[in-house]
C-alpha cells in the first residue's frame, strides 16, 4: 500500500527515506530527556520505507 495523502504517515522502529535533498536536522522534544530529531526529504519522488515494523509488547 503506498499513501500519497497529505498528513498520511508510516511508523516503525527504523525507517529508510530516499531523496534528492534532505533539510537540517531539528531537535523537537519527546518524553522525559530523550528528544528526537526530524527533517524533511525533498524528491520527485521521495520516498519512505519501513525497515524495522514496531514491536508491539503483550502483557
């Protein structure tokens, strides 16, 4: 399945983006002290794969 949407997003423990162009790091904060770091990719197209899906922990 691939989204094309605005706003449509993929998640997953390690994620693979392939572009022509990437933007600066920035910081955006995540719980406690751990902070994450997002950036833009600029292509025609770019394009994002899940490398690692998340693993979901039952109790």
């Amino acid at each position: 399945m691939i989204l094309r949407g605005r706003g449509d997003a993929v998640e997953g423990e390690k994620l693979v983006a392939v572009g022509r162009k990437i933007s600066k790091p920035i910081i955006i904060p995540e719980t406690a002290r751990h902070r994450a770091q997002q950036i833009y990719i600029y292509g025609k197209p770019a394009k994002c794969y899940i490398d690692k899906p998340v693993r979901i922990l039952k109790k």
